[in-house]
C-alpha cells in the first residue's frame, strides 16, 4: 500500500506554486470522463427521441399522403 500511495503521490506537474501529483492527475482525469460520458449519454439519448419523433411524423405524413392519393383515385373512378 505504501508503494502505491508513494506512487500517487509523485509530482507531474508544476503550475506556478501549485504541484499537481499523479493522484490528483488521475481524478481530474476521472471526473473529466465521466462527465464527458454523460454529456455523450445525454446527447444519443436526445438524438434516438429526435429521431423518433421525425420518424413519427414522417409516417403520419406518408399516411395523410395515402389517403389523399386514395380519394383521388375514388374521384377519377
């Protein structure tokens, strides 16, 4: 356990008087992925229910369509 806390313990980077260890590097990076996940999780989620709805009314569209050609061909009978 010691080796693993000396290990995240190392420094990576240096800003200015703040020192940034591998520990702290890999959070920054755990939280960065998660919240990028959930912002793409989110936003497939948004496009399927657009898409969905488009398909929705493209069908009602082809629908409507279907059943003016049908009256049409009913008047020209």
């Amino acid at each position: 356990m010691n080796d693993m806390t000396s290990i995240l313990s190392q420094p990576v980077a240096r800003l200015g008087a703040t020192t940034i260890t591998l520990g702290q590097a890999l959070g920054i990076a755990t939280v960065l992925f998660v919240v990028l996940f959930a912002a793409l999780v989110i936003a497939l989620w948004r496009a399927a229910k657009a898409r969905a709805v488009a398909a929705a009314e493209a069908a009602d569209h082809a629908r409507d369509t279907e059943a003016r050609m049908a009256d049409i061909m009913q008047a020209q009978a």
